[in-house]
C-alpha cells in the first residue's frame, strides 16, 4: 500500500471525519456522522483506494 495522498489532503480528511464523528454526539446526533470513519482512516494512512483505483495522486513523486 503506496501513499497516494499529499500533506494537505491528509490533513482536511482528518479533520473532516473527525468533525462528521462529532455529529454523531453534538449536533443533529444522527447515526450519518459515522461515514466520517472513511476520510479519517484514509486521512491517517495516508491512501485512498478510490485514488489508486482512478490513478490520482495529491503527493508528490518521490526523487529516484
């Protein structure tokens, strides 16, 4: 598993899943907040299977 995410992708799907997580607590608490699970997951590994499946990259290529 290649990291296909860059720094700055990464970092707003960690705060968006964890804002969607909060919803689930605050907020309208509907059990929707849980979908935040995905970006925060992805967001922490740092890949996305929907980028390798369509072949994007948000990080940069490493130098050879």
């Amino acid at each position: 598993m290649r990291v296909n995410e860059g720094s700055i992708d990464r970092f707003l799907r960690v705060v968006i899943g964890i804002v969607l997580i909060a919803l689930v607590f605050v907020g309208p608490k509907t059990p929707w907040g849980w979908v935040g699970i995905v970006p925060l997951v992805t967001g922490l590994a740092g890949f996305c299977p929907a980028y390798a499946l369509f072949g994007i990259r948000t990080c940069k290529l490493p130098k050879p």
